[in-house]
C-alpha cells in the first residue's frame, strides 16, 4: 500500500462537502435545541470522526457519551442481532438524546439501539446519520438528520473501514478492487 488514498477508486463525498453538511446538521440542531442542553451519543467506533466535528458546528452547551454494539458480521448481518459491548457512561432519563450514526442500511442496528434508548425514558430522541444508505433498508427509522444519501456501494473514509483501515480518510470514497484482495465484503 503506497498511500492510504491511493487505495480509493471514487471520492463520492469529499472533504468540503462533508464540511458544509456538517455545518448545515450543526445549525439545524442549534436552532431545534435552542434553550436545551442535548446528549450526543455516538456509536463506535464509525460514527466518531463525524461526531467529533459535529459537536464543533452546534453552539449549545451538549454532553457526549459513547456505546459500542456488534452488528456487522456475517451471521449477524441480515438479523439484527445486535450485542452491546460498551454501554453508556451515564443515565438519560429526561435528557434531549441525539443519536449520531455514520451511516444506517439495513436499520436494524439503530433499530435495536432505539428501543435499548427508549426503555431509559429519555425527554426525547432523534438521530443524526452522516450516510444513509435507503435501499438497504428493513427498519423503519426516521433520520430526522441526515447528511447524505449513499447508493448500495460499500464505502470507506471519514470514520468508515474496511477491517479498521482507512478510517482517518478525510472523504468518504469507494475502495479500489484491489485493495479488498480476496476478503469476501459480507464479511466486514
Ligand atoms: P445496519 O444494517 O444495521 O448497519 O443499518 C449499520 C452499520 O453497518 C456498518 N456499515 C458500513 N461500514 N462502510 C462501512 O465501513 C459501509 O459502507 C457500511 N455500511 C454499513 C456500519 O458499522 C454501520 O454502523
Ligand atoms: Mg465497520
């Protein structure tokens, strides 16, 4: 592997243009939470690098947590069979929750964590995806922030693997052939 970059066959959203949506999610939540104090809380490991400039384009005081949930192996895959491996630090009962997601496609990750939030009896909840990938989708979910829409094409960058690679891309593009070698897609 020469460069990380080098590796990408298209850049489908590029540095600017995730700047400018995450600046046009960050007044939007702004302006939806004037006089509230909102929980973001991030799925990780994806959804960090977009939280983490997101929080940067909403001018409110906001609180962060994080939780880690198993979704994307091939067993699990078309199941929604969802384990959690890091919960939240806090409670949210009565606290405005954010949900901040990379990229949904089937839903039935969120889906599951929706209903986990839920029995907390938080104030309210919403989500916020960089990425949403409709064609995909099972679940019912309404992405009340969404920044892109994503054709069915696998993507990498901006906080997206492959196999933990490629992760600090500052786009979101589509990997060359070459660099999936003989790793079979359903498996990451
Ligand atoms: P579901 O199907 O439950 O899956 O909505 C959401 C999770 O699947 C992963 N995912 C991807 N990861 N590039 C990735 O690096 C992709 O194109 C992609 N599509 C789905 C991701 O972990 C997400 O949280
Ligand atoms: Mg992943």
């Amino acid at each position: 592997m020469e460069s990380l970059s080098g590796d990408i066959e298209e850049v489908l959203f590029s540095q600017e243009q995730i700047a400018q949506v995450v600046g046009e999610l960050g007044a939007r939540i702004t302006d939806d939470y004037a006089g509230k104090n909102p929980l973001l809380i991030s799925v990780l490991r994806g959804g960090v690098v977009f939280m983490s400039d997101l929080v940067r384009r909403i001018d409110l005081p906001i609180a962060l947590d994080f939780m880690a949930i198993a979704s994307y192996g091939p067993e699990t895959r078309d199941m929604g069979v969802v384990q959690v491996i890091k919960d939240l630090d806090d409670a949210i009962t009565d606290k405005d929750v954010i949900i901040v997601e990379d990229v949904i496609d089937t839903g039935l990750t969120l889906n599951y964590l929706m209903t986990n939030l839920k029995a907390r009896r938080p104030r309210s909840l919403s989500v916020c995806a960089l990425l949403d990938r409709t064609v995909r989708r099972i679940a019912d979910i309404e992405v009340k922030y969404k920044g892109f829409d994503l054709p069915d094409v696998f993507v990498v960058g901006y906080g997206l693997d492959f196999k933990e690679q490629y992760r600090n891309l500052p786009f979101v593009g589509i990997l060359k052939e070459s660099a999936y070698g003989d790793d079979d897609l359903d498996s990451v």
